[in-house]
C-alpha cells in the first residue's frame, strides 16, 4: 500500500526545513543512504558524534540510527521491530517515513517552540500536527498502528449524544441552574494553579495547538525530568570515579611519604656514620626528587577535592530541581485529571440537553404545525358558511314583500341561516382558541432556543478555564531549568 500522500509530502517539508542538506529533497526515496538522517541528530545534539558514522558503510550509519532513536524517543520497540534494519537497508520508502516521524517526534520534544512552526503553510502543519498527535496518542501501540496510519487517513471516531425521549418542559429550563454549579466547580479547579486572572492564549498555528495541549506539556515535562535523571546519575558516576582517584592518590601519597620518612632515617644514620659526600648528594637529590612528587601528588589531591566539592553541589542543586520537577509534575497532572474529569461531565451533560431540547423543539414545531393548519381549516370554513349566510340574506331580502304563505315556504331557510350563524360564532371562538394555543407554542419554542444559547454559553466558559489551566503549564515549562 502506498504511503498517505499529504503525510508524506509534509515529513519531506519538516526534513527540508532543518537545513541539512544544501539542496531541498524532492522525494522520500533520497534518504535511503540515511545521511540526511544522521546530519539531523549531529544538529540535535550540536557535536561531531555521527561525523565519523558518515564515512561508514549503510550498515553502521543505520546501527547509528537506531540507537539514537532506542536511547532518544523513549521507543524501546525502535531497534527490534519499528524500524527494520534489513528495510532501510532496502530504502524501504515506509522505514524511511517512520524515521522522520520518530526524529520530528524527538524534535518537537527537545527544541521547537510553537512559533517556529510558522515557516509551514497551514496545510503542512495541519498534516504535521496530526503525525505528532497520533504518536501521543499511540506511544505504546506505534508498532501495530503507525503503518497503517502511514499509509491511509486515521479512522474518525463519533460520540453519540444521550438524551431523555419522554422529558416534561419544566425539568429541561432547570438544567442552566445544575450546569452553572458544574462551571464554578470547573473555573476552581482551574484557579487552584494560580491563573484566575490569566487570559487564554490565541493558538498560532495547528502545530502550536498540538503542543500547548496538556497531553504534549506533561509528556515534555515528564522527558526534562528523565534528562534530569540521567545527568544526575552520570554526575554521580563520574563523582564515583574521582572519588575513586583520590583514595588511589591519597594512597600513593602515604606510600611517598613512607619512603621520605625512611630516606630521612636514613639519611640521618648515613650521616652519623660519616659517608662519603658524594653518597650524602644522591641521598639529597633522592630526597628532593620525593619531595617535588610529594607535593605534586598533594596537589593534584588538593585539586580533586576541590572538584569534588563542586561536583557535590552540583548534584544537590539537581537533587534539588528533581524534586521542584516531581512536584510539580505532579501537581499540574492532578489538576489537569480533575479538569477533565470535569469537562468529560460537563460535556456528557451537554450532549444530554441539547439532544433533549432538540427532541422538545421538534414536538413543539410538530404541534405548531398541526395547529396552524387547523387554524387555516377554520377560516376557509368560516369563509364558505360566510358566503351561505349572505347568499341565504339576499334571498330573503327579496322575499321580503311575498305573501304569508310564501313566507312560510322559507320558514326553513331562516331556520337553516340561524344555525349557520350559530356554526360561525362557534368556529370564530375556536380560531380564537388555536390562536392562543399558536402564541403558547411559539413563547415554548423561544424559551428553548434560550436554553440552548444557555448551554452553549456555559460549555464555552469551562473550555476558557481549560485554556487558563493550559497557559498556566507552558508558563511552568517556561521557567523550569532545561535538560
């Protein structure tokens, strides 16, 4: 299956912009010699390390490689089975493209801002920001996924909102007072970091989206913290080995000392017995011989002290730092399972009423509608029977002047006509009646769509204190020592 088109277009982008190579690489293809790889992780890690790697054979630039990428991003799958040697030996296009994911993935991490993404247009980040997202979200599934995800578009993932079917009209218009209670707990879990009065952010670009998410901040936070470590550990190793210097050169120390104790002793003897001077002056040059090593030795003793001293600082402070990091991993990490907690609720709650209010706004028009056309069926009858009674008076205004018993004979056409009348006064009272019924519904209808502007509303500010907790973190980030 061939590789995702846009995907692959904007990891060539991302590896085009690093600048490594003097010209731009028009296709995947031309990384298969793996050098433009290894010319990244030197400028990663600003050193000479893979300048030697370069002049190797494919095999050892590739070793190199995966190791960067099994000691690096953290992916111990990255050496065995996520990249395969014997596939990038192949130039593989798909091994190639997981190795730019792995390297914009560690990249990301260690030293892009979210304003040094803006040298891409917005489609490119838009890809970008969806590669990056998918390794979060997959970090421990990359193996079984990232191909697929490589190779075709991500399945979309649909929510289905809850909703009561047989809900009376009162209960839906008390739901904006149990959704205002849910926000104030929302906005004080959000205020608890300390950004009440802080305002969210505008979001540069879908790749600055991406990494000002909690998701990304806590993962970025929680890699500083592993750098911290390992310096930490590599301080104390190498304290271990000067540690280990100075018992060695303390011992020699003693053993010198010995010695110029022994030469003195017997310097002294020799001297009592009256030896020849030219023995005295190889006993001197001896002495002084020692001496000058001696104080050579407790020199260089004096100097790994004092190294050590300052390497016992060091480690303190970083002790130290560790610490100030857990806590407030731990911290931001509570408060951000809170706010999610909470933002899950109130989302669920949403979803509840809106559905409701949907169903409860098609009853209302479904019941509209039938009343208006009920309506416009009373004045069209009105309107007929209107026409019979004025025909009927016409006709017996004609017969006005006819004799008794012509009179008689259209006795039952006034009987006729007075019920007519009587059917007209009684439809004209029940237009009245629909009409008042068309009011009610219609003022129904309008306090829902209230409703739902009401929960749109408050939906909106939970999302704001989510952004206030958000802006919160990438200032910790901000102020926290880097690894």
């Amino acid at each position: 299956m061939p590789l995702h088109g846009a995907r692959a277009a904007a990891l060539l982008a991302w590896v085009n912009s690093t600048r490594v190579c003097t010209d731009p690489l028009g296709d995947l293809s031309q990384l298969q010699d793996c050098d433009v790889f290894i010319r990244i992780i030197n400028k990663l890690h600003r050193s000479e390390e893979g300048e030697y790697v370069l002049e190797q054979p494919l095999p050892e630039r590739i070793s190199f490689i995966r190791g960067f990428l099994q000691k690096h991003c953290k992916h111990k799958s990255a050496a065995e089975s996520l990249v395969s040697a014997q596939k990038l030996l192949e130039g593989e296009e798909l091994a190639l493209a997981k190795v730019a994911v792995l390297l914009l993935y560690h990249t990301s991490m260690s030293c892009k801002s979210p304003g040094d993404w803006n040298e891409f247009d917005y489609e490119t980040q838009v890809e970008l920001a969806s590669i990056l997202k998918f390794v979060l979200d997959n970090e421990e599934s990359l193996n079984e996924n990232l191909e697929t995800f490589l190779q075709r578009k991500a399945p979309l993932t649909s929510s289905s909102a809850s909703g009561s079917s047989s809900e009376e009209h009162s209960p839906l218009l008390s739901l904006p007072h149990k959704r205002e209670v849910r926000f104030l707990e929302l906005q004080k879990i959000a205020c608890s970091s300390g950004t009440a009065n802080a305002l969210p952010g505008a979001p540069s670009s879908p790749m600055g989206d991406v990494m000002q998410t909690p998701q990304f901040q806590l993962r970025r936070l929680k890699k500083q913290l592993a750098v911290e470590r390992e310096n930490r550990d590599e301080l104390e190793l190498e304290l271990a080995e000067h540690r280990k210097l100075v018992t060695e050169k303390e011992a020699q120390i003693t053993m010198m000392q010995q010695r110029i104790d022994r030469l003195a002793l017997l310097n002294e003897k020799q001297a009592a017995d009256q030896l020849e001077p030219k023995e005295m002056e190889e006993l001197r040059e001896k002495n002084e011989s020692l001496m000058v090593r001696l104080h050579e030795a407790l020199k260089q003793c004096q100097d790994l002290k004092t190294e050590k001293g300052q390497m016992d600082r060091k480690i303190n402070q970083l002790s130290e730092e560790n610490g100030d990091l857990s806590f407030k991993l731990r911290e931001i990490a509570s408060h951000m399972v809170q706010l999610q907690e909470a933002l899950n609720e109130l989302s669920e709650e949403h979803n509840a009423a809106l559905a409701q209010s949907q169903e409860k706004q098609g009853q209302l028009e479904s019941e509209l509608r039938a009343a208006l056309q009920e309506k416009k069926c009373s004045e069209e009858k009105i309107e007929i029977l209107q026409g019979k009674i004025s025909l009927l008076e016409d006709q017996l205004a004609k017969l006005g002047d006819c004799s008794a018993q012509e009179k008689g004979e259209v006795m039952g056409d006034i009987l006729k006509l007075e019920e007519l009348k009587q059917e007209v006064s009684s439809l004209t009272a029940k237009g009245a009646e629909l009409q008042a019924t068309v009011l009610r519904l219609e003022e129904e209808k309008q306090q829902l769509g209230g409703l739902v502007a009401g929960l749109q509303s408050s939906l909106s500010e939970s999302h704001q204190a989510r952004e206030r907790l958000e802006q919160d973190l990438r200032a910790r980030e901000a102020g926290e020592p880097q690894g």
